[in-house]
C-alpha cells in the first residue's frame, strides 16, 4: 500500500527529545493508530473516493444497533472514532486491513486536525489581549471593553468586533507540522511542536503531499542530470 489516506490518534501530551547537535526539540506523543478500514468507497457507488477508518475500540454494550450492523458488515469490532480520508485509488485498500504508525517516516509533513481547549466565556482583556482601564479612584472602566462606535456613525456595531465570548472549543488545524520521530512497536507519534486539543483528546493526521523523503530524492535527482549536462558543454 503505497498511498496513506493519514492517521486517527490520540494526544498523550508533551515532552522533549534531543536532535544530533543537543538542542532540545519540543514534540507532542501521539497514540497513532492502529487504524483498521471499516469501509472503503468510490466514486461509482458513494460519488466520491474515500477510506473509512476506525479507532479506540469500545465494548458493543455501549455500541447502538445502527452502529453495530454497519460494524458486522465490515466484520470489524466497535470503534469510538470513525473518520473519512479522501483517497485516490480506492483499490489499493481492503475492508479489516490495518493502519499503524509505521506508516508515517520521519522527516515527513503532516497537518493535524483537533479541538481546541475550551476555556469558556472570557473578557476582552483575557480574549483578545485588552489593557487595563485606569485603577485610581473615580474610574469606572476597569475591565470593560469601552466604546464600540454605537454612535450616531456608524448607529450600529462594526462586524467582527472584538468583545466578550466563548473562547476556545473549536476545530483547529496546524499545517505542516514535521514527524521527528516514530516508535512502532507502542504506535507513538512525535510530532515537533505543540498541537490542539487536550490531553487524551482525539486527532486526525493527513501527511502533506510532496513531503515524502522518497519524493524529495526523486525532485532532487533531475536539477542534478542538469548540473553535470553544463559540466560537459
């Protein structure tokens, strides 16, 4: 199987790990897979190319009857995640066949979808990185956010105007975020950096085409023909 459609996972949190020269370099561990197919579609029955993947398994007690009779057609036990990755060749994957961490090779680029953590309703000062108003004695605007323009121009409030709110709690995605390390045997993920989401919450990693370390090699190999073809002219 050449192509990987990506990775569900499982944040275990943060820590450090040390590149060849000694610097330190901060990774998030991922609880990546295994991941086994749980329906494989295309585009002459579903319209479209795409691999369903499942993750974390669960006791059937807690599974609905729905649930369990798309499980018992793909003859795999209940899973708490099922995800979709749009694929290109559909053929290349079969129903039960899983999907490990070995899949992803270090040095690659992968873009990590999660929740951000929830911090609930904050003000403008916490939100958005507002100032103080003055704390001495008369003062009346401490916290507040102040003035919104409510006037006789513009008689209403601008669009997407900084003010009080829920915070957090949303899907997220951080692009190109690098593989620094890979350990098979217990299905970790390192990725450099930090990534959202809580601890123990769910992700889903797709690798970023082109960033293979094969590929690279096979870029590299034509601008070096061209450099020993000036040679000989």
């Amino acid at each position: 199987m050449n192509e990987v459609p990506g990775l569900i996972g499982k944040k275990l949190g943060m820590t450090q790990v040390f590149s060849e020269d000694g610097s330190s370099i901060p990774v998030t561990v991922v609880e990546a897979g295994p991941c086994r197919v749980t329906q494989v579609k295309t585009k002459q029955v579903e319209g479209y190319d795409a691999v369903q993947l499942g993750f974390d398994p669960k006791k059937k007690s807690r599974t609905s009857k729905p649930l369990m009779g798309h499980f018992s057609a793909s003859k795999s036990e209940p899973y708490r995640m099922l995800r979709e990755f749009r694929i290109n060749d559909p053929s290349a994957f079969e129903v039960g066949e899983e999907i490990k961490a070995d899949s992803f090779q270090v040095g690659i680029k992968v873009n990590v979808e999660g929740t951000s953590v929830g911090k609930g309703f904050l003000g403008v000062i916490k939100r958005h990185g507002f100032s103080f108003g003055p704390k001495t004695h008369g003062s009346n605007s401490h916290a507040e956010p102040g003035s919104i323009g409510g006037s006789a121009y513009p008689g209403r409030v601008w669009p997407g105007q900084k003010l009080p709110g829920r915070t957090g709690g949303e899907r997220v995605t951080i692009r190109n975020i690098s593989v620094v390390g890979v350990d098979p045997e217990r299905n970790l993920v390192l990725l450099r950096g930090a990534v959202p989401g809580k601890r123990n919450s769910y992700l889903l990693m797709k690798p970023v085409p082109g960033t293979e370390p094969s590929a690279k090699k096979e870029s590299a190999a034509p601008e070096a023909e061209k450099e020993k073809g000036k040679g000989k002219k």
